[in-house]
C-alpha cells in the first residue's frame, strides 16, 4: 500500500517548506516539495533533498545510553528506556532538593521550530517550570534584530514575502537568498521580469550577489551607516514622503538632523564602498516606488546589530514604500502568527533567574548542577568552543542530550535519549519568511525506540511522580490549544490540507492604518529605547571592528561566518555525500591580504586570536572584500583536521540589543601552517 502524508521541514530557515512524504509498505521512500503550497511551489533545498537519507543513517541514535568513558570521549553503552528515566528522575529530584530547581539549565537550541516538538513552542517548559527550573534565554539567532525593528515599527512583521513580486527596486541586505531561504527567489524573478532592480548589500559576493544586478561590498558592520548615507542622498533629491512623515512618523524633526551628519563621502568612508555607488544607490532609492528591503539574520550579528535594523527599519518611513505592495521591510513574518503559547507560568514555584544562551561558557558556573540540551549543539554552534568544553568536562555537571545524531555535545553527555525526526512525529509549524502555518503529520514510526520531545516530557514527568495534569496532554491536545488561539484555522481542515494562510489581507500592507508602537506611529524616535539607556533618536552604532581601528592598522581580518550552502547550522553536516560537496575547510580571503601575507591557493594556515584557532585551507578570491576573512559555519568539530570550527575564535560578547551574539564581529590572523595542503 502506498501512502502520500503530508508534512512540513522542521529546520531553522524562513521558507518551512510543505512537503509530501511517500510512504510504502510503513516505509518512507519518497519526499518532495508540496506543489500546492503557494509558498513551496514543489521545491526543497538541496540539504532537506537528503531528508530521507537522513532519517536511516548509519550513525541515528536508536536507543537511550549512558556514560562509560571520560566526559568528552563519546564512550557509551546501551540502557533500556526505565533505567534512562530512573536515573534522570532521581538526579534531577536530588538537585532540586539539594541546590534548588534553577540549579538545572534546560539549553533548547534550533534544532525544530515546532510549536509542538520544538523552540517556537518551547517544548518541554511546562515541565521545567514545574521543577522550578531557570529559565533559558534563547537569544542565539534574531534577538538584536527584532529589538532594533520594535523600537522604529513597534514589531519585527513586516512586508509579506510574496509582495516582493510587485517590487521595483529590491535591495537583498546582508541576506544570501539563494542559500538561505531560496523559494523567495521565486518572487524576486517575477519583480525582475517586470523590470525590477536587484541590489545586493553583503562583504561577499555570494551565489545571491552574483545572480543581482549590482553587488554593493560592504565593509562588515557598516550596514546602519549605509542606511543613513542612502537616505542622505534621498533628502538632497527632495524625495522624501512629506504627506507619509507629517501623517505616520514620530520624530522626524530630530531623524533628519541625524541623517544629515552623514554625507556620502562620509560614509564611503565609513563603509569601504565608493561614493558614487552610495549615491546611484540613494538616486534609485530616491525615485523608486515601491522599494522592497529584504534583511535578515546574519546582518545583526555584530555589536550594532540591532541599531542597524534599526535604522533600516526607518527607510521605508523617510520614502513612503509602506504605503504600496511590496515596499517596506522583510525580517520576520513570526509576529502574525495567530496565537500565543501557553507555557504555563503559574507552575513555577517563584521568580527564576534566566540564563542566556550564547552565554554558557560564561553562566555554566559551579551554581548550574544539571545542564538539559535538546534540539541544540552548543559545542558546535555557540560562541568560544574552547571554554564551553572546559566547562563541559566539570564532573559535577550532569549532562543530558535528547539527539538524533552524535554531535559534538552529544560526546559530553552522561545520558543520551533518542529522539524522533520530523517524519516521525506530529507538529505543527509556522514559517519566519511567509504567511502560512503548516501540519506535519506523522508518515513513518520511529525506528529503534526513538521518542518524541513531548513523550519523553511526558514520560519523565510520571517517572518523577509528577500530578499536573497539563504535564500529560497529547500532541493533538497541544495543537488544539493552540489553534484556539486561531478562530479562522479549523484543525482537522489544517491536517487534511497540509497548510493555512493566516488571516491577512492578500496583497497584505501591514501598516497601512498604523504601527503597534506606543504612538501608533513609525517611531524614528523612541522613548521605550531611551527607557533601556539606548539612544532616543535612530544612529549608527559601529560594530567592533568597525569603530577599533588598532585591528585593520596591524593588519588584522575581520571574521564573519557565513550559512553554508550544504549544512544548515550544524544539521547535515555528518551527511557523506553533503560533507563531499561541501570540500574541506576553507578561509576565503581578498587577493590582497593573501600577498601581504605570502599565502597560495591552496596552501594551509592558521587562523587564530586569543580565543582560539584553528588550520583550513586558504582561498584566495575577489569575492570577499579586502579586510575580511569569511569561513562557513555549521561543521562538526570530531570531524575538521584540528576539532574546531569557526565559532572557536568568536568571543562571548553582546550586541546593542537583545544580548544578540556577535559572529560577525571578531579579529583574526591568518598565518601560513607548518605543512602545506594539496594545492586547490
């Protein structure tokens, strides 16, 4: 028998795909993108391609495990189910009653979006606040970003994605569409093939800059300074929407005085971009309508990160765009989604303190006993490897990590539970980058005794005798709460169709009868932001290694670490055939610093500062700026040359907003290594 169920990619990327799963004989044989689905259209990115493949690798953990080896050595040995939860119980009710609940860090991670399995949802948390457990920042991915956008528009919401369509002049800004996030592009080839203008604004030139019509280089952390210089050139031309800022701006008054202090020639400057770029871009912008931003993640990832936003947030306010279809600002479309979560905070048994997450090397002090991961790889993903291991190896911390696969973190564990994959369990999704909630329904059983997140909650809470009822509602339960927060989504219509729009307008102008700010305006000033010791007025607030000029004087690179093409985050990257494709570590370095340096194409160096280092091999390429060293993230430590990856030489640092981690936003030297590998 031959089944066709309908699902959704659970992955930390904007498009949330719908997908078809087909299922013969119990078995998953098939996948591919929903070709009803307004949004997928039929296609999935080349890593979830492999989804499938995925699911039966050789390396799955199948069954619970505990310790045997020392912390790190990944030596284990199977345990049945009762003596996981046995041993989990009694450790974490002897913490509690020893140290406290908020001795126990439950560390979620990325790992699924689900609102049911995953972080959208914050599974597992009822139980955790029942424990009394602390709370757990997870600021790792678009907290500057969204901070700096609710400060000028009240919400991180913004434009439809599907509006970019009707487009004439799209400016893709610190954003690698066709890597991350490529059914967008879709949209961006219809603008185009009604005569819209592509821009790309990124230090490198990626597969999306190549593809746009102009590439603007940008020195990294420059972005918000660009924003005022383009809209510097946008006041000379006398371009400015009077009626739109008279009628739907706070501050305006006080904005300008702030653009006018940065000239073009200013900011080419500032930015490493030459002057006459600036301005042909600000003529553009100047007499353009509508003109579609599209920002996202990586654009914030510095120590102004979240005033760049920010600021480019303030674009579409000074030109009226948000008046039309397509014009305004792309980041996040989660704020639409139609309900809240109730995570039950009445069950915790008083006020806990919250612990960050890009913040373990840091927090993970002697005052945590018990540190819980789950959909997360924090040896390989978070910032200063080197002291998380440190950290890691405290014989006193009992590590537990609810995997798929054996990462890094996983190696560090004392108990490992198995955990279910997305064809394997019921969810419900949201996309960050469309307009749609999506059902994946399960396809397969799970293979060896892999559970899912919510009944490996519910099982460890009967384990440790708990009676809250809402710790043993089902999956179908948790759905139905929460799409009763949805009165226009019926959920047995959303499991036979796959997917819903949410309710909005369709083309959708969010802010055509105000914003959800305090004033109801577009706020260029904000008193919520003085309130929080920020700057009252939009303004450029450099990154690091922009406003440090003792780093580019002594010749130093500035790291930034882009997505990788194959991996998504640390998923996939144990994949042999994507780990083939993605060839061996490699540091992309301009022609330039390559000859001051003496280094080949080819050769091996080390990359290093005081936080660590690590060896790849060099690429010497126009295609990233001078003064910039770019590697991808995402690759598994066990298995680079030197176990380490990028995030070793970033810092435990915060952004200006929302303690946002700073990727992007370290020094590095790169020296020839001591052997030399085969050339290129």
């Amino acid at each position: 028998m031959e089944l066709q169920v309908l699902g959704a990619c659970p992955l930390d990327c904007p498009d949330t795909c719908s997908w078809v799963v087909t299922v013969r004989d119990g078995e998953a044989v098939g996948l591919r993108g929903n070709r009803d689905q307004p949004y997928t259209r039929g296609a999935l990115c080349v890593k979830v391609n492999r989804y499938l493949e995925h699911t039966k690798a050789a390396d799955r953990i199948l069954y619970p495990m505990k310790r045997v080896g020392p912390k790190g050595s990944g030596q284990f040995e199977r345990i049945s189910w009762d003596e996981a939860l046995a041993t989990c119980a009694e450790r974490l009710a002897e913490i509690v009653e020893k140290h406290g609940g908020e001795a126990i860090w439950p560390y979620q991670g990325t790992g699924t979006l689900g609102y049911i399995q995953g972080e959208t949802g914050e599974a597992g948390r009822r139980f955790w606040n029942v424990l009394g457990a602390s709370q757990h920042e997870l600021n790792i991915c678009s907290r500057a970003g969204r901070n700096g956008l609710r400060f000028t528009n009240g919400t991180a919401g913004g434009m439809d994605p599907e509006t970019f369509a009707q487009s004439k002049l799209i400016l893709l800004w610190g954003t690698n569409t066709l890597t991350s996030g490529h059914h967008l592009w879709k949209f961006i080839q219809d603008a185009r093939a009604a005569g819209a203008h592509v821009v790309a604004i990124d230090p490198i030139r990626t597969r999306t800059a190549e593809q746009a019509d102009e590439h603007l280089p940008i020195r990294p952390g420059t972005d918000g300074v660009l924003a005022l210089g383009l809209l510097h050139v946008v006041l000379e031309e006398g371009a400015e929407d009077r009626d739109y800022l008279e009628n739907h701006t706070q501050g305006w008054d006080d904005f300008k005085a702030e653009i006018l202090k940065y000239s073009p020639s200013r900011v080419a400057e500032i930015t490493g971009l030459p002057e006459e770029d600036i301005r042909s871009l600000g003529v553009r912008l100047a007499h353009t309508r509508p003109t579609g931003i599209r920002a996202t993640m990586g654009l914030q990832r510095h120590k102004g990160g979240g005033s760049a936003l920010r600021l480019i947030a303030c674009i579409p306010g000074v030109t009226g765009d948000w008046r039309h279809p397509g014009g305004g600002v792309s980041y996040s479309t989660s704020a639409y989604v139609p309900f809240a979560v109730d995570t039950r905070e009445d069950l915790l048994p008083g006020p806990v303190r919250t612990l960050t997450m890009t913040r373990l090397a840091d927090e993970l002090d002697e005052s945590v006993k018990c540190l819980w991961v789950y959909a997360a790889n924090p040896m390989g993903s978070s910032p200063d490897q080197n002291r998380i291991r440190e950290r890691l190896l405290r014989e006193d911390l009992f590590t537990v990590v609810m995997e798929q696969f054996p990462t890094d973190t996983v190696d560090y564990a004392d108990i490992v539970l198995p955990s279910t994959m997305q064809i394997e369990h019921m969810d419900l999704h949201a996309g960050y980058g469309h307009m749609y909630l999506m059902w994946n329904e399960p396809a397969v059983e799970p293979p060896g005794e892999c559970l899912s997140t919510t009944e490996t909650f519910r099982r460890l809470a009967r384990a440790m005798g708990l009676t809250e009822p809402s710790l043993y509602d089902s999956d179908l339960e948790l759905a139905e709460q929460l799409l009763s927060g949805a009165p226009t989504i019926n959920l047995d219509q959303i499991r036979k169709d796959g997917w819903a729009r949410i309710d909005v307008p369709t083309p959708f102008v969010p802010f055509a009868d105000g914003f959800p700010t305090p004033s109801g305006k577009l706020e260029f000033t904000s008193d919520a932001a003085a309130a929080e010791g920020l700057p009252r007025v939009a303004t450029y607030v450099p990154s690091r290694t922009a406003s440090e000029t003792r780093g580019a004087e002594s010749g130093k690179l500035v790291l930034i670490t882009p997505a990788s093409h194959h991996f998504l985050n640390t998923i996939f990257a144990n994949n042999p055939e994507l780990l083939r494709r993605s060839k061996d570590p490699a540091v992309l370095i301009h022609p330039r610093d390559a000859a001051a340096r003496g280094l080949s194409t080819g050769q091996l160096v080390r990359i290093f500062n005081p936080h660590g280092e690590l060896t790849a091999k060099v690429e010497i390429t126009d295609k990233v700026r001078p003064g910039v060293a770019a590697m991808t993230k995402g690759r598994w430590l066990k298995l680079t040359p030197d176990g380490a990856n990028p995030n070793t030489l970033v810092e435990e640092a915060d952004a200006d907003m929302g303690r946002g981690p700073l990727y992007h936003d370290n020094w590095v030297e790169i020296e020839p290594a001591n052997l030399t590998a085969t050339r290129a």
